[in-house]
C-alpha cells in the first residue's frame, strides 16, 4: 500500500485522530437524540429490527472502519481522484450524520426513509471512486453499505406501520 512519505507511527496517530474523531461525533449524536428514544420505543418495527443495543455497537465499528478508509484515504498521494473520492465521503459522512437528527430529533420518519436512501448514492460513488485509489479503504466502506441498506428497510417498515 503505498502512502505518501509518513512514518509508520504518524500514519498511525493520523488514523487515531480520524476514529477519534468519527467516535466523538457518533457519541455526540448519540447524546443529543438519546431524548427522543422513548418515542421511538412506542413505534412499530419490523420483526427484523434488532435489539436497541446492537445499534451503538454496529455503528461504532461502522465509524471506526470508515474512519479509517477515510485515513488511508488521506494519506495516499496527493491526485484528483483521491481529492474527489474525500469530497464524495465528506458528503456522504455530513448526510449520514444528519439522519439521527431527522429521524428522531424532529420525528421525520419518512424523510428519514428517503434521506437514508439518499444518502445511500455518495456512499456508493465514495465506494467506486476510492478503489481506483485505495482498495482497501474502499472495501471498509462496503460494509456500511450493506448496514445502510438494511437501515433504510428498517426505517421503510416503521414509516408504513406508524
């Protein structure tokens, strides 16, 4: 895997940062909607629907494999496509982001739906575009992809029951 010209232990420390810093906005997310979680709980859900606890769990290894494609990402040279695929993932991380707000700070259970969906197009430009520059970074989103995917019949499902 060629980087550009980091030591080993910076190249470390700079994909800590970026888990960090995944993990920090995950769990300041996490604060700010935790209030609306007793209106979620009198939802209808899909038989499907995993236990509460497997959400934080899923997502937090979600984060941390994006966090470091993105690291990878951002240590390999310096092109355009490389420059392009962070733009993409940067949309794709805001648009992610924002669905716990929709969804369950404003109770915008069909716009969450169609914000998943959404969302669901840069995550698979981003998927595209890094394995021209980074196999590997783009393998660890493949993941969320599926999640996603998965999130998206979840939030299908509560938005006809309710």
């Amino acid at each position: 895997m060629r980087m550009l010209s980091y030591s080993k232990s910076k190249a470390l420390l700079i994909t800590l940062v970026w888990i960090s810093l995944f993990l920090g906005i995950s769990y300041v997310i996490g604060l700010v909607t935790r209030a609306n979680m007793d209106w979620y709980a009198t939802l209808q859900k899909s038989s499907l629907t995993p236990p509460d606890i497997a959400f934080p769990i899923v997502w937090s290894i979600l984060y941390i494999l994006l966090a470091i494609s993105g690291a990878i990402l951002c240590l390999k040279p310096s092109t355009t496509k490389r420059r392009n695929a962070l733009i993409i993932f940067t949309i794709y991380m805001l648009i992610n982001w924002a669905w716990s707000f929709i969804f369950f700070d404003n109770q915008m259970i069909e716009l969450g739906f169609y914000w998943i969906i959404t969302s669901q197009i840069p995550l698979a430009a981003y998927i595209y575009m890094s394995y021209k520059t980074s196999k590997i970074s783009s393998l660890l989103s493949v993941p969320t992809f599926i999640w996603a995917s998965f999130a998206a019949y979840l939030n299908y499902i509560i938005m006809i029951m309710n």
